[in-house]
C-alpha cells in the first residue's frame, strides 16, 4: 500500500527506502568531496599560497566542475571556510569553558580563547590570510551572526553561574563584544599590546556588565 509523504509521492515505503539506498553512497560522495575542498582550501589559504579555483581543485584532487557542483563562487567557498573555523573555535571554546575549575576561570578561559585567535602569532596570521582572500571581509553576515549566537551559547554557563539575571542576553552581548575586539586585535601589531591585558580587560568589563539579581 503506498502513502503519500511529505513531499507528496506516493512511493511505497519499500520503493521509498529504495530511493534512500540510492541516494546515501551519492550523499556520502558529496560530503567526502566537500570535507576535502574545505580541507585544503583551508590549508592554501591560512598559509597565505595562492587559492585561485584551480589551485584549490588540484590540491583537493576534484575538478572545476565538481567545485562548482557543491559551491555558487569562490566568495561562498571562502564563506565556508571561515564557517568551518567558527565551528572549530567554538568546539575549542566548549573544551577550555568545560575544563575551568569555577565560573569565574570559565568565563576567563573563554575570553581567553577566543581571543587567542588574534594574538598567537601563530593563528593570527593564519586568519589574516584567510580574511584577505575574502576581498577584506572576514565572513557574511550570517556567517557571523551564526558565530555570534555560537559563541554565546557556550559563554552562557558560566555567565548565568556568576549570578546574570538574563544569561541569554549577557552572553549574546558578551560574544559581540569578544569577536569585535578580536577583529580589531587581529589587525594590530602584537607588539603593541599586552595578550593577557587585553585578557583581563575583557574579563573585567564583563563581570562588572552582569546583570544580577
């Protein structure tokens, strides 16, 4: 007996779960192919080597066309890219916030890793390039907004057990202000700042921002 589901077929299930057994070795392609794009595009970029379309293909090991298949242009591959690190910051983020011994060393440990993205050396040259490639922009906005709310979902532990009468809304103003400052630390020269002043500044400006009940 066929059902119609929600896309309004009327396969059987049986030829419904046909379709499906077709489409998993084609969607698990897809993301094989996209995980590498962003792979090494990723690694062309952050370390600063040209990352025309072709470069990234070839170091990827696919074709234009297959490029082309899975993204609109090379500014919504950047915008990937950038993506994927806001998930890897985030997953960072969660692993020093969840190691702290207190909320009070949470709270700092997160300031502290999100901002380590614009004074590690290391890291921040790293992101330059990649905002460079973007043409000057560092994501779009979604991108970022996504961050944003990211970024605060994991601060609002520690924020609502330092006593925050509104968690939600502490720690979405929290994120904003962190990756703000982050941006304009990642274009500074890091000798003309104090990595763990900046730290403390935050932090400071932070705990006395909460609202408590």
């Amino acid at each position: 007996m066929s059902t119609e589901n929600s896309a309004g077929s009327t396969l059987s299930p049986r030829a419904s779960e046909a379709v499906k057994r077709s489409l998993t070795p084609r969607q698990e392609a897809a993301s094989r192919d996209v995980d590498t794009l962003i792979r090494c595009g990723r690694e062309l970029l952050t370390r600063g080597e040209p990352a025309r379309v072709a470069d990234i293909v070839a170091a990827a090991g696919l074709s234009n066309d297959a490029f082309y298949r899975y993204f609109k242009s090379k500014g919504d591959f950047v915008d990937a890219v950038v993506e994927e690190g806001g998930h890897r910051l985030v997953r960072y983020l969660r692993h020093k916030i969840d190691q702290a011994a207190d909320p009070d060393a949470a709270l700092r440990a997160g300031i502290a890793a999100v901002l380590n993205q614009a004074v590690d050396p290391e890291i921040a040259a790293a992101t330059r390039n990649v905002v460079s490639s973007a043409g000057g922009r560092s994501h779009a906005p979604k991108v970022r907004e996504d961050l944003e709310k990211a970024v605060a979902e994991v601060l609002a532990g520690p924020i609502a057990d330092l006593g925050s009468a509104d968690p939600q809304r502490d720690s979405l103003t929290t994120s904003i202000l962190l990756l703000a400052v982050m941006e304009h630390l990642l274009w500074r020269d890091a000798s003309t700042f104090n990595a763990d002043a900046e730290v403390e500044q935050i932090v400071g400006y932070a705990r006395r921002g909460l609202r408590t009940s």
